[in-house]
C-alpha cells in the first residue's frame, strides 16, 4: 500500500517557533513545534500535542501568565 504524503492542514508562525498540524492519512496527524515532530498521532493524541505546543509557544512569548 502506497503512503500519501502529508498534508498542511494549520499552521502558526507568528510566534517565536512554526507550530504545524499535518494530515498523514485517515485519522493520523502529525505535529511540528519547533524542532520536535510527533507523527502517526490519533485525532485525540494529535489535538493535545497541538494545544501543549500553541500553550508553551505563548509562555514562551509572555503571553500567558502561568506563575
């Protein structure tokens, strides 16, 4: 069986590092924050990896007040 490349389905790059969500095929994503990249992540997997990157990437720009 032939794999599909990924697909760019969301980006964010206004921030200091890209955050990427990639389609890999039905139900699998992947996730590129910075030089970190998770693939082959379930929809549910793939939502939280998303939301941990967009959360530390707004720390990191002083967006977010976690004290």
């Amino acid at each position: 069986m032939k794999s599909k490349a990924p697909v760019l389905v969301y980006s964010i790059t206004d921030l200091d590092y890209p955050i990427l969500l990639m389609q890999e095929g039905q139900d699998s994503f992947g996730v590129v924050y910075g030089g970190q990249s998770k693939s082959l992540l379930s929809y549910s997997q793939a939502k939280e990896e998303f939301a941990d990157c967009l959360f530390h990437a707004l720390a990191l720009a002083g967006k977010l007040d976690n004290q």
